[in-house]
C-alpha cells in the first residue's frame, strides 16, 4: 500500500513551462555597482539607494544560517543574475492594451486572468513577473475607498513618506541574513495601504512568477493596516521546470495599527524540483507582522512548492489585547525539505496567539516545524494555543517538530499539543473498498487532514488550494 | 452470480483460508458463523480485494467474470460492498464528501450520470433517517468519534446509498443495543431483492431472528465444515462450535 502511495505522489508540476518573452537581465554578479543599477532601473530616489547599500554593507558582513533542518548545496551568490524584466516592461505600459499579449497569455495559462471583465469577482491582482511588476488591477475602483495597492517601485516614487517611515520597521535591515540580501537587491513586490476605519472592498492579490533562467526573485511587499481598517490578502507563486536551483529571498512586512486586522494568506507552489532533487526553488523567506493594541494578523500558508522552504511568518504582539494566528499546511515530497513555523512575541497585556500546523511528508522528504513563542515580562494574562499535527505518507520521510517557548511572565498561558499520524492502510482501503481509486484516497484523507487550515482561507482559494493538494498528490497511488 | 472454488488465502506466512467453497446466487442471503479466528473476515477481506491477502489457490468469479483479478476499487464499482467488522476514522473528511465521492467514482465507473447535490442530500438524509442516525452526522467526519454502534449503523447507511450487488456484512450486529440491532436487521431487509445477495457474518442466532437467511454455514479452521438452513444456527446457539470438529465435510463443499 506505501508502495502505491508513494506511486501516487510522483507529480507533474503543471505552472512547469517557460514563456517565451525577450527580456533585460543583468549579467550574474552582485557588489555595490549591480545595487546602483538596480535603483537606476527603477528610478529611486537617493535614500532608497543609500538604504539598500547600507544592507549590502551589512549582510557582507553576515553568515548565512545553518540551523535549519535543511540541507543544499552552498548558494554562489556570485552566479546568480539580479535583474530580469520582460523588454516590452521598459517603456511603462500605461494600460492592460499595451502590455505584451505574452505576459498575458502567461497569467491566463497559470488560471489567473488579467483582464478585469474575466477576473473572479472581487479580486484585485498585482501581478509580478521576475523583477517587475506587469500590471495591477482594479486600481480606480480601490482607489475610491482610499485603498492603495501598487508595486512596491511606484510606491517609492508616489508615497515616499509612508514607504520611508515602515520600510524595515517590522524587519529590521540586519534581521537575518537572507533578509538583508533582499534589502540590498529587492526589486518589485506590493504596496498596500488602507485608510483609518476602512474595510478594503476587494481581496488583494499578488502573482509572483520567476520566469527567467538563473535569476534570482527578490521580493519586497509592504502592508500598512491604519486604525481601526481590514485586509484580506493573498499571495500565490509558481516558476518553470529547471534543473538548476533558483534563489527566492522575499521579505513581507504588516503593520496593523490599533484596532486592525490583516489576513495574509500564501499558496505557494514554487517548482519543487525533480523526483532526486534536481532543481527547484529555494524559498528563503522573512515575513512579519506588528498589532499594536487590539489588532490582529492572521498568517494562512498553504506550501507544496519549492525544494527547500525556510520560512516563519511571525507576529510581534506589542498592543495590548492584539492577537496573532498562523495556520499553515506544508506538503513535502520526492526530495523537498520544509523547515517552516513562526514566532509569536508576546509583548502586550493579554496578548493572544494561536497557532496551527499540518506537516505532511511524503516520499524521501523531511518535513519540519519550528515555532518559537515568547511571553516577555510585560506579556501579563497572554496565552498562547499551539497544535503540531504530522502526517507520514509512506516511511521513508521525516517529521520533525521544534517548538521553542521562552516563558517569563508567571501569568502567561502556553499550551502545546502535537500528533503524528499515518495514511493507514485501513483508511486506504475503506476508501478503496467504497470505490475510489488509490489517488482521489489519499488526496480526501490528506484533505481532511488539513482542513482546520483550509478552512482559514477565502472561499476561492481553499478551493484552489484542494485541487492544488490534489495535483501535488497525483501519482502518489499506482 | 459469486461463485468461490476452493479459496486458499495467506496472510503474511499463515494460511488461513484452506480451501473454501461457496456459491451464491442472486437474491439469496447466507450466514457464515463460526469461531473466533476461522477465517470469516479473512474471506471478506479477500473477496474486496485488500492488499496483503494473497490467494495462494482456488478462484472467485463474480457473474462468471474473474473477481480476484480486479482491484479492490473496481470491484466495488461492480457492485460489491463490504461493512466492516471494525470501522476505521478518516478525521476530517466529512461523512457526506466521503459518500459523495463514493457515489460518484461508482456512477462514473458504471456510465451513469453524478447524481446531482439536491438528490444526493435528498438520499443520504433518508438513509440516515432509516438507519436512526440524525442527519448531522453527514457533517460528521467520517467514523470520527462515533460510538461502536453508530459505526455500524453507518455501515449500513452508506450500503443504503451505494445499493450493491453483492453486500457482505462482517459482524454489523456486535456490539449493537436492541433497537440498533432491528435498525440494521430492517436496513438489510429493505434491500433484499431478487437481484441482491447477501453474506451475512455473525456470531449470534439473534440476528437471523431478524434477517432470515437461506443458508447458513460454518466456517472452522479455514474450510466450510457444514452448511444447512437457518436451523443450523439454532442448532449451533445451543451447541457451541465442538460438536462439528469430527464431522465430514458437507456434501457439495469439498
Ligand atoms: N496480518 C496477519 N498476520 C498473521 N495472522 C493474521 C493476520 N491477519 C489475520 N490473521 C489471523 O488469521 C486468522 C483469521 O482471522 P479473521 O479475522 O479472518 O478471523 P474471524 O473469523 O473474522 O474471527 P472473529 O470472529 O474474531 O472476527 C486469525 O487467527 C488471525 O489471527
Ligand atoms: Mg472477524
């Protein structure tokens, strides 16, 4: 039966193809000189330049970390290009008409239509292709509610205060190594900014896609929550089948101020590289959030992709009453290794967290959890609920959990609960025995596995995300 | 329409099954009885087709086509559908997407039109309500965190739902209150038709009270060791298993 499981988990990575779109990459290499042209292509100001160098200067002096329960081969930061975006992006198209049919017809082919009339209701797309971004929807109708969503680059140009004063303000420059790389050479990414006692009228969306060879992604997104406002914001990425490695270092940071609440949910299905290992992307990313008092944040990640994911999307629980909630599901197979979780730094007065994750390991995969919770001195009458639950497929993967808790408030509550279970042969075969075929089993079980998380994510996207699972388990049963 | 013909099965390196014979035909509904350990979820087991029993010999056709040579899927798309001795929890899936897909995948295979969501709800609250199962249930996931006896009584339910061909029922009566057990008794009895049969595993005369079989046999050590009516399992109520270990072989069974 793991014999068949395993068989069913040999999967074809459908965003795997390449568009064909003439583009502008900058030879492999990164010093000082590479910074500068990078903010030339985007015509920053000079503080932005001078910000991005003193990351440089910075992360030339960090080590990259080792504590991750992943392994790969030592990234030559030298041999990977910084800057690629289509040609036809030069001259700024100033509407849908005028972008390249190509870098459309890519959007369509990955489900996501750019055009406003085709696209799901009540959604709103930025959609960012290697180091730019192609187009951003439905810009007018948010705009009238106050709403700003852009690309990180217009944002700099347009709204230099606001981009000046929370930039780096939740991650620090210095945080960790692979975030002060991104400081250094970030590129495109969202902006979003909602108005006091404003509830944004649509999802937000961003599509990140690498397309180019050898480049890495380096993505930057910034969302300020104003008093008493809600977002619901969702990030979705896929790159094409190669065999090398591809570097993805993003870095994401929330500010919810008094009485805000952000929702920040992530599919994401970078490719995961072959049956042995071969490519995929490296997801090196830093994500982070602040509520101040009575705000809230809530992370919902969905992974399948990449061949190596490092990632913690945190919240800093400063305000008192602010609460912070991760759910995430993180699917391995063939050779990925995840090591994924999150901090919650409780800071405030009755602070609240939660936190819920579903690993699942399949084939020759290692699936980690790594979570740290902090009840600081001032964190009086704080809780924290943690639930780590492991599901093998098969026994040649690893589950692994580290929960860290640093507790110095004798007032605050911690309480951690984590399973590991099997697909059993018995829930196969009942499945089985009512008529369905090994694939649609495991994806129903692994399905129902998840489903606290799913159930987290708006309504089009838990869907996705099912069929997403689906595919990624496709094969797995023979 | 199931035909076994001397039906050896191992599982890992026991043999278990040592030469099993078996015919039922349409309509009909046979009892098999006998001692812990003899081999009768073994034969369900096989018969669906379970990874790990290995037929070692002998043959099962099913409308004269070769069973045992189906995956265990398809052979519940050909209408043969077991309720388990022991239930198993699949956390999470709901007992109503678990039947739907079930229904689905089966209509599917069988070049049927998917039922349409109305007519599926439709059906499934009725065959809860036959089993006395309160429709919440549906949204239950599947098996979890229910009592042994609603288990069983969901057993039922989804045969309701997938009307089989060929239902065997491994021990549904144990473990079952009174009412539970008529429940299950009446869920059987409404499906008998000309065109379905039964194999209905049990160890008590009980339930044979409810559900009146045509046959009744006892399988000892592998090996139907006697077959008769349903006195057979009066007989056996007061007799106990012993008395059979020296008797031939039944005619017709060897
Ligand atoms: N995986 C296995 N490895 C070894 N022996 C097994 C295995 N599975 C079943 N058996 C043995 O096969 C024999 C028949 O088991 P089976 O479950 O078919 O009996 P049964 O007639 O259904 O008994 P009961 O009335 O207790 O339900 C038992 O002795 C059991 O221990
Ligand atoms: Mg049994």
């Amino acid at each position: 039966m793991t014999e068949q499981i395993d068989r069913a988990l040999q999967r074809e990575y459908s965003a795997g193809f390449v568009s064909n779109i003439e583009s502008e990459t900058f030879a492999p290499g990164l010093d000082e000189d590479v910074i500068r042209r990078i903010s030339a292509m985007k015509n920053e100001p000079e503080w932005m330049l001078e910000w991005r160098l003193k990351a440089y200067r910075g992360w030339l002096e960090m080590e990259e970390p080792t504590w991750a329960h992943v392994h790969y081969p030592k990234i030559n930061y030298q041999d990977i290009s910084y800057y690629s975006a289509p040609k036809s992006m030069k001259d700024k198209p100033k509407s849908l008409d005028e972008v390249d049919p190509e870098l459309l017809a890519t959007y369509e082919k990955l489900g996501i239509p750019l055009l406003e009339q085709q696209m799901l209701a009540g959604v709103a797309v930025d959609a960012v292709f290697d180091s730019v971004s192609v187009v951003t929807t439905f810009r007018e109708k948010l705009a009238e509610a106050g709403v700003i969503f852009c690309p990180i680059s217009e944002a700099i140009e347009k709204y230099p205060e606001l981009v000046k004063q929370y930039l780096g303000s939740v991650v620090p420059q210095r945080d960790n190594y692979f975030a002060a790389l991104n400081c250094a050479v970030f590129t495109d990414g969202s902006f979003v900014y909602i108005p006091k006692g404003t509830r944004c009228p649509m999802e937000l969306s961003t599509y990140f896609r690498i397309n180019e060879q050898n480049t890495g992604q380096f993505e930057r997104t910034l969302i300020i929550a104003e008093e008493g406002s809600y977002v619901s914001y969702l990030e979705g990425c896929t790159a094409p089948q190669r065999d090398e490695n591809q570097l993805h270092a993003a870095v994401v940071e929330l500010v919810a101020l008094d009485g805000a609440e952000i929702k920040y949910s992530t599919v994401q299905n970078w490719y995961p590289g072959d049956e042995n290992g071969k490519g995929g992307i490296y997801n090196f990313v830093t994500k982070r959030g602040i509520c101040h008092n009575d705000a809230k944040i809530s992370w919902t990640q969905v992974e399948t992709g990449s061949a190596v994911t490092w990632k913690y999307p945190s919240c800093i629980l400063k305000g008192d009453n602010s609460i912070g909630e991760f759910y995430s599901v993180a699917l391995t197979r063939g050779m990925q290794q995840a090591d994924t979780g999150t901090k919650m730094i409780h800071l405030g007065k009755n602070t609240r967290s939660t936190i819920i994750s579903k690993g699942i390991s399949a084939g020759r995969s290692n699936n980690s959890y790594r979570g740290l919770v902090r009840m600081n001195s001032s964190a009086t009458g704080a809780r924290n609920y943690t639930q780590c639950d492991s599901l093998l497929i098969g026994d040649q993967c690893g589950a692994h959990t580290f929960p860290y808790v640093e507790s110095r408030n004798p007032s605050a509550i911690v309480e951690h609960e984590a399973t590991t279970s099997k697909v059993s042969d018995e829930q196969m075969f009942l499945c089985q025995q009512r008529g369905l075929d090994p694939e649609k089993a495991v994806s129903m079980i692994v399905n129902g596995f998840c489903k606290e998380v799913f159930k987290e994510l708006p309504m089009e996207f838990a869907v996705e995300a099912g069929k997403l699972l689906e595919i990624s388990l496709e094969g797995s049963v023979g | 329409m199931l035909s076994i013909k001397n039906l050896q099965v191992r599982v890992e390196d026991k043999t278990i099954l040592k030469g099993l014979n078996l015919e039922v035909k349409p309509g009909e509904v046979h009892a098999i009885m006998g001692p812990n350990g003899s081999g009768k979820s073994t034969l369900g087991y096989t018969l669906s087709g379970r990874p790990g029993y290995e037929v070692e010999g002998g043959s099962v056709t099913i409308d004269g086509a070769d069973l045992l040579e189906l995956e265990a899927e398809d052979r519940a798309r050909a209408g043969l559908f077991l309720a388990f001795q022991y239930p198993v929890e699949i956390p999470g899936v709901s007992n109503m997407e678990f039947l739907k897909a079930a229904l689905d995948a089966q209509h599917k295979a069988q070049d049927k039109e998917p039922m349409s969501s109305r007519d599926f709800l439709q059906a499934a609250r009725a065959a809860c309500k036959q089993v006395n199962l309160p429709a919440e249930f549906l949204k239950r996931g599947v098996n979890e965190g229910f009592s042994g006896g609603e288990k069983k009584r969901n057993e039922i339910m989804q045969m309701l739902m997938l009307q089989p061909k060929i239902c065997i029922l491994d021990e549904t009566d144990s473990g079952l209150d009174i009412d539970a057990l008529q429940v299950v008794a009446n869920g059987v009895n409404s499906q008998r038709s000309p065109e379905r049969s039964f194999i209905v595993v049990t160890h008590y005369q009980r339930l044979l009270d409810y559900i009146k079989p045509d046959f009744v046999h006892v399988l000892s050590d592998g090996k139907i060791v006697k077959s008769g009516d349903s006195s057979l399992a009066l007989e056996l109520e007061q007799q106990g298993y012993a008395w059979l270990q020296d008797q031939p072989a039944p005619a017709g069974e060897e």
